[in-house]
C-alpha cells in the first residue's frame, strides 16, 4: 500500500492554537470553534476581506462537483480527505441526494471534526457515510482503512479541497497525490481546490503571513501551473483549472474574485 508513515496518531485537542477547520468553520458562519480559531479567522478576514465569499464558492464548487460526479458520471463512492467540520450539504447528503447508495468516506486530522463526525453523519441506509482519522501524508492508512467501506476495484471520486496547501513542497503534495490516484481503478476521478498564489497575490501573501503566526498547519500558495500539475496523468474536464466560481456554471456564482485554483480529472 502507498505510503511509508506510520498509522498516524490521534492529534491532541488543544483550544489555544487554531487549527484551520475550525477557522475555516468561523468564516462559514459555524459555531464549532474556539477563541484562538476566532482571532486567527478575524485576522485573515482584516487581511482579506473576500475570504467569507472564497470559503462559500468553495463549497459551492464541492456540491456542484458532487453531483455532477453522482448525477453525470455514475460515481457512487467517494473518498474526502481534509472534510472539515460538518456542515450543511456535506459529501455524501449531496451524492445520496442523486443515489442513495452512494458511499463515502471522510478524512482529517482534527478531533474536534472526528467528534462532531461521529455525530453528525447520517446515511441513507442504501449507502454508507464512514469517518478516518489519519493525516493526508499517510496515505497508506488512508487507503487502507477506506478500504473498509470503499470498493477501490470500482471507480472513486478523491475529493482534495483546500487540504494541498498544507502540505509544504518538501512533503511533496505530488507524490501524495499520485499515491492516491494509484491506489483507485481506472474512470475514478480527482477532485481538488487549492489556493492562489497568482490571482490578488499581495493579499494572499499577507493573509497567510497572518494565518501562518497563529495556526498550526502553516499553507503553501501556489500558482495556476503549479496547482495545474497535481493533475498529472488524468484528463481534465472542462473547463478546466479554473476559479471555483467559474467551474460548470456558465457564469459567474460569486461576485467575489476568489483566490483559488479548482479542477475535476478523470483517470483513464
């Protein structure tokens, strides 16, 4: 199995540093968040004061790309790694919505989101919704425990959504990725969003100069053709890398500029 880390190791809850699915969860309007979350969030805000309207576009591009994976292309399993903490119309409410015996699988590394998972995630009894606590570096424990409520002999959407810029380049997210990919059956798909190191660059920059002094997993922008070879190997659909707002919607779904690069490939 891909992967030569050890099983990763349940990471310690700890309120006074921020972690950022919680932060990432105060810029939707959650409450599943501490005090030291809510400072790093209001910093990234101060610095840009778009980031509420990137974090909804980017989970407008998740629900889109969901059910355009369920409704158009016959994906009934999906593997989400870096979930986040529930929320409305998450991975499988989405892909169940479509087919009821969609089943999928979630990932991260926060005990806060493996609390609330625990809790929150209901299936529809045709289908499955499973939690794993483990870290996108060890994909080998990913895999495997995946394997538990995945069919990887059948294809698999691996949904990658604004988890790649917390894997520093000396990690080498590339790799990451293509172990993965590896591991699924040929018509799987990857699904990711990444920020922006290219589009309002002097405000990324600060923001994350800011986000980086306070939260734990420290990001790594990228540019559009740096976040273009993630997709190495795999057919892009259309349209393409583009904006998360721009993604199969004919038009614009956010008024806002939004600092990310998105992308669905299909593996041949």
């Amino acid at each position: 199995m891909p992967g030569d880390a050890e099983p990763a190791q349940s990471t310690a809850l700890d309120p006074s540093v921020a972690h950022v699915a919680r932060v990432y969860d105060y810029w939707l309007g959650g409450k599943d968040n501490f005090a030291a979350d809510r400072e790093a969030a209001e910093l990234a805000i101060a610095a840009n004061p778009g980031i509420r309207a990137s974090a909804r576009a980017n989970r407008a591009f998740l629900a889109r790309s969901v059910r355009y994976l369920a409704a158009e292309c016959g994906i009934r399993q999906f593997l989400d790694i870096g979930t986040g903490l529930p929320t409305a119309a998450n991975t499988h409410e989405i892909a169940q919505t479509v087919a009821p015996e969609c089943r999928v699988v979630y990932v991260d590394n926060d005990p806060v989101v493996l609390l609330h998972a625990r809790s929150r995630l209901a299936s529809d009894p045709a289908g499955a919704a499973a939690y794993v606590e483990a870290d996108l570096r060890d994909t080998g424990r990913i895999l495997t425990e995946a394997a538990r409520t995945l069919d990887f002999s059948q294809p698999v959407a691996v949904l990658l959504l604004l988890i790649l810029h917390l894997i520093p380049d000396s990690d080498d997210p590339c790799r990451l990725v293509r172990e993965l990919m590896a591991a699924t059956a040929p018509g799987s798909f990857l699904v990711l969003t990444h920020v922006a190191a290219d589009i309002e660059a002097e405000v990324m920059a600060e923001m994350a100069r800011c986000l980086n002094r306070l939260v734990a997993q420290k990001g790594t922008t990228r540019t559009k053709v740096q976040v273009t070879a993630f997709f190495q190997d795999l057919a892009l659909e259309e349209p393409g890398v583009v904006q998360p707002q721009h993604w199969r919607t004919g038009r614009a779904t956010s008024r806002a500029n939004v600092p990310a690069w998105c992308g669905v490939a299909r593996k041949a």
